[in-house]
C-alpha cells in the first residue's frame, strides 16, 4: 500500500522536524469526488465524528418533539463535551424529560475533559459521574429514543444493555448510520467504541457523502433530512454544547454558524459539511493525532474551501499555522499545513 501523503508539518530552525501523514475526501451530495488526498477508500472507524448521523433516529423517530428537546439538548446529542457544568446539566434535563436519571447511562464515567470543570469537581470533594462522560450528551439522546421505543413498557428494563448492537435502539442508530454513508456495514470490520457503543469501519469517501447529504438532504431519506436540518440549526444556535471552552469545534462554529458543521473523533478523524457547497469532508490522520494534527488540518481545508471575508479568514487560518512555544514563551518553530495540502484542494466552483 502506498503512503498517504503528509499534510501536517511541525517547524523548528527553519526544517521539518517531524511530520504527519493522512488521508482526505471531499465529496458533493452526489457522490461526486472533488478532493481526493491519499487512500480514501480503506475502512477507517470514524469514531466520534459521526456523532450527528448517530443522533439522526432522535429527531426523525419523533423523540425530540416527544420529550421537547431544545437546540441546547439537541446540539448536546451530536457532542463530544468538556464535562463542564451547562454539559453536565442539559444532559441530565434530556434524561428528566424522557422520566429517568443518569443511572440509565451506559456510556461510563470519567473525569471532565475541560481542566477547570475537572479541578472544581475534585475540590469540592466529589466525584465524576456518567453525565461527565464526553458522551453523555449523545447517551441521553440514546435513552431518549428507548424510552420512546419503549411505549408503556418499562422504560428501565427496555433500555438495559441498550449499548449492544442487537438491542432495538442501537439497530435504529445502526440503520441511519448505513444508510447516511450507503455503505454496507454488516460486511465490514466492527468494534466497540470508548463509550461502548458499536463502531464500524467506512471508507473516508463514503462519510464525506454523508456528510454532504447532512449539509443538503440530498440522498437521504425525508425524516432523515429533516432531523439533519433540525440538528445542524441547532448546533449552530448552541455551538458551546457540542465541544466547550476552547474547544476548536466550538470555535468555529460560534464565527461561522451554519456555514459549517464540524466533529471531531478519536484517533485523528473529522468529519465536516459544507452546506452551502453542497460539500462533506472526511479526514483521518496515520498516526491517529487528533489536537495537534487533524485540527490544523480540518481548518485549513476549510480556509480552502469556504469563501470568507478578511476577518474570518484570518481567524481560521489562526488554527492552520500556529506557533510553537516553548516553557518560556520563546515561539521556536510552527506547525503548519503541508504544501500538498495548501495546494492540492481546491476551491469549489
């Protein structure tokens, strides 16, 4: 197998010091390949960052207008969160509003992500629970659509193990997954994600098209594209739920609203839509670095493609070229998107 190209450079004394190699596709909602930068046809488990198709079955089933979700809630299912109080919160406000608590959670527990949410748990004395889980937000959107799926059964006994992928619940996740990417997923490789659920391996080309078809409803089904517009318009509406302080998912999408859609994933994936373009775009770093790595290059893609006034412009271009600095705050090289990759995509027509 060939190489995939480098798209990421780290600088310092005026050479490449250390590099980073990866694959990208961007695709129309037609299936139409207009960048195509290393292998983008191997299976690769997208993780996290096709949180929004996962939540497509919350809307599109009538669980969000059952329970009354709000943009904050809605925005929060499609989110890998900080752990911070609000993301804490509005998890459990989903959980209240479909009748059960954070006990119906089967994402598992981990200390918040976000450093100063982290250090204020641990000094009053407590502990994280599964509403801290950067997932939790896509759980609750899980519990939702059981409790729903439960009519007048039990809903605690119908959501047990609903993590599983034969359970009704994750069958539905499952299905709007398959039919969002047109990918056949009972002949791929599976696996089990960091929150438990099934993970299933797509080719990069194949999310890119289901992320055009989130940004246009081209190709899909009509619940489906309308749960997709109703999620996009409310992320864009509550950008903070979907990532947090600082985060680069958040910052994007507060300055450029519903422009762009963006999600990150572990191991150095990122899935994103253009809709204005008509546009998806997939990438996933060899080396599985999601901060350093696929962040820079996730903007300078963008910075590519989308048309954007000066301001904006230099705004995302501050994540595709950044400054190294050491302890003492003596900038000592910069990471920068490759020369491939500033010059191999091009603007859309």
């Amino acid at each position: 197998m060939n190489a995939n190209p480098i798209l990421a450079e780290a600088m310092r004394g005026g050479i490449v010091e250390s590099f980073h190699r990866g694959a990208l596709a961007v695709v129309d909602a037609d299936g139409g390949v207009h960048t195509r930068l290393g292998d983008i046809e191997r299976p690769v488990f997208p993780r996290s960052a096709v949180k929004v198709l996962q939540a497509l079955p919350l809307v599109a089933s009538g669980a969000a207008d059952r329970w009354q979700l709000n943009d904050e809630e809605l925005a929060l299912a499609c989110a890998s969160h900080g752990g911070e109080p609000r993301h804490a919160q509005t998890a459990a406000a989903m959980l209240a509003k479909a009748g059960v608590d954070a006990t119906a959670l089967e994402c598992g527990t981990h200390w918040p992500y976000n450093d100063a949410a982290m250090k204020a748990l641990a000094a009053r004395g407590e502990v994280p629970s599964a509403l801290h889980n950067n997932c939790s937000g896509k759980h609750a959107g899980f519990v939702c659509l059981g409790c729903l799926m439960a009519q007048d059964g039990d809903r605690r006994d119908f959501l047990r193990g609903y993590v599983r992928p034969d359970h009704p619940v994750m069958r539905e996740v499952t299905a709007a997954l398959q039919a969002t990417t047109g990918y056949d997923l009972s002949r791929t490789a599976a696996g089990t994600d960091g929150c438990s659920i099934p993970t299933y391996a797509i080719p990069l080309r194949h999310l890119a098209h289901a992320f055009a078809r989130v940004g246009t409803g081209t190709g899909l089904r009509p619940d489906h594209a309308r749960a997709a517009q109703r999620l996009r318009a409310a992320v864009a509406k509550a950008p903070f739920m979907v990532a947090g302080t600082g985060r680069l998912d958040t910052r994007l999408m507060e300055r450029l609203g519903e422009r762009l859609f963006c999600k990150v994933g572990a191991e150095g994936m990122y899935c994103a839509a253009l809709p204005e373009l008509g546009l998806g775009l997939a990438i996933k770093m060899d080396d599985g670095n999601t901060a350093r790595a696929c962040e820079l290059v996730l903007a300078a893609v963008v910075e590519r493609l989308l048309p954007l006034a000066d301001a904006d412009r230099a705004f995302v271009h501050g994540f595709s070229d950044l400054a190294l600095s050491n302890w003492n705050g003596i900038e000592v090289g910069r990471m920068r998107a490759s020369a491939l990759l500033r010059d191999g995509v091009p603007p859309a027509a």
